[in-house]
C-alpha cells in the first residue's frame, strides 16, 4: 500500500549525478599533463523538456511548427533550444488514477470502459501506464506496463472507500512517475479523475504541487460535477485541481454526466498528440535549488498575438 508523508522533506542536498544527469547532461574533462598538476574541470548541465501545446483563436492544434519559431525564456534570460520534436511522437509514462469514493465510483461499468478504450486508443509500443486508485488510501493497482491486458484486468479490481485522499494520490504518482525511464523527450502525465474533494487532509496541497512539479508531471484533471441531489459541490478541490494542472502544463475537463468520460479521455489523447517537446541544458547556478519559471513564446512577435501556449511554468533545479 502507498503511504504519502505528512511532512514535506527538505530540500535535497547536492548529490553525484544519477544516471538521469550523466545521459542528459554533459561533462567537460581537459587532458592530464604527464606530472598530473592540472585541475579536472568539470562542468554538468541538465537537460529540461517543456512538452508545449499550441492552439489558435478558436482553440484548434497548431501544427507545422519549427524549431526556429519558438523560443525559451528561463527567468528572464533566453535560452538556447538544444532538443526538439514536433507533434511530439515522443514515448509517455502515465499514471491513471482513479477516485474510488462514494462520491465518484457510482457507475462502475462506465468508468471501466471509458478508461479501457482511452488506454487502447492512447498506449503505444514506446508508452507505459501505471494504473491506481485512491480513497481511505492509494493503491497501486498495475505498476508501469504497456501489456492493455493487464491493465484492463486491473481496471476491474477498482474498490470504494469512504474518503478521498486526492493529494496523496498526487503525490505518490508524481513521485511514481519521477522514477520512470529518462529517454530523451518522454514526457510523464498524471490523470486524474475525481471530484476534486481532498477529505483524507494528509498530504497538503503545496506538498502535491511541489512533488508534481519535481517529477515534470503534466495533470490532467477530468473533474467529475456532482448532480444536484447530492451533498453539492466542493469549488475549492475543483479550483485546486484547475490549478495544478495549469501550473504543470496539463489540462483540466468537467464531466456532468458519466457518459461524458469517454469524450473527456478523447480530449486528453488528442492534446497529448498535438504537443511539441523542446529541451534545453539548465544554466548553472551552483548550490541553488529553487523553483525556477519558465515561459515558452513564438519568436515572432507577431504570432504571440496569433496563438497561445500552454506548458509547465518551471522546474526545480535539483534535478528532479
């Protein structure tokens, strides 16, 4: 059984590079002399990917997109592209986590299927889905796979429970995703679906942002609206939600009406099939391990006005 903590740790103190950090960074060794009195110098850079969407006016995917038409702003200071994909086919670790209240899991069968035909429509060779759910507790229920069978077995072995610990399921699948393969350019999506109600209250709302951000993760939210009978809606999960996944660049949908989930699961495979993924190497900045921000824009002046970008607002520089 996943357990979130209670109390966010510290800060992580500066480590030797993981194998994370000796793929995508680079290191800069001079020669030895023979009487062995030069220095090493070593200099290490890490690679940050931005998974972008781009829409126009009216909302429609921007495609046809180069390289030369983007540029990367990190806290003021413009950034050199060093990696770039267009209308990413770029591989995705997904965790789907499922909110196994009362308040959610009425309709079991309609959550089963809708979730079964968006992981056929969206799994790909090159993807892997990590399936959960959450409500007294998290539970992992299939581990990272790209076997449809045995995430549609797992899919049937969804329980109900009295609460809803939402921020601990942040948590732990944004720290479960933060495990994951670090080819180059795989991006790492949380789905959600919930009410947007936390009454577990263990895992605070900071903690969860933090550790989403930490990961990369991209939210996507498909917020179920409680019908009129019921006790009524919680606004404030709903506002937490529609911020966290604008803040880690994903996306957040309403659902009134259970039938509704499948169009909701088509939104978000066709969103994560119209991205764009660019990298960058993280300038230097020695000990600091801060939250830096980050803005995506079209180089042309002119196309800022034209299109709108959506993408995570930062990273944290410690390497997670």
């Amino acid at each position: 059984m996943l357990q979130a903590p209670i109390v966010r740790r510290p800060p992580m103190q500066p480590v030797a590079p993981d194998a994370d950090q000796q793929k995508a960074g680079r290191q800069q060794q001079p020669a030895a002399t023979s009487d062995d009195k030069v220095p090493t110098l070593k200099v290490e850079t890490r690679l940050v990917n931005l998974s972008v969407n781009v829409v126009d006016k009216t909302g429609a995917p921007v495609g046809g997109l180069q390289q030369g038409d983007f540029e990367i702003v990190e806290d003021g200071k413009v950034q050199k592209i060093a990696y770039f994909e267009k209308e990413s086919v770029t591989p995705l670790s997904i965790v789907l986590a499922i909110d196994g209240s009362e308040s959610v899991l009425r309709n079991e069968s309609l959550e089963k299927q809708a979730a079964k035909r968006f992981v056929n429509a969206l799994l790909r060779e090159q993807d892997e889905l990590d399936l959960m759910d959450f409500s007294d507790t998290v539970r992992e229920i299939v581990p990272f796979t790209n076997q449809k069978k045995k995430i549609e077995s797992g899919l049937n072995q969804l329980q109900r429970g009295a609460e809803t610990a939402l921020f601990d399921a942040v948590y732990l699948a944004s720290e479960r995703l933060s495990q994951t393969r670090t080819d180059a350019g795989r991006r790492r999506v949380l789905v959600l679906i919930t009410d947007g109600a936390d009454t577990a209250k263990r895992s605070r709302y900071a903690q969860a942002l933090e550790e989403a951000q930490r990961a990369g993760a991209m939210i996507y939210s498909i917020i179920i609206v409680p019908i009129w009978a019921d006790a009524g809606r919680n606004t404030g999960g709903e506002h937490a939600l529609v911020q966290m996944s604008n803040d880690t660049g994903g996306k957040y949908f309403y659902v009134e009406d259970k039938k509704d989930l499948e169009p909701a699961f088509a939104r978000v495979s066709e969103d994560l099939r119209t991205q764009y993924v660019l990298g960058y190497y993280a300038p230097q900045r020695g000990a600091d391990n801060s939250f830096r921000s980050v803005k995506v824009r079209m180089k042309d002046p002119e196309l800022r006005d034209k299109y709108d970008l959506r993408h995570r607002s930062g990273y944290y520089a410690d390497g997670r």
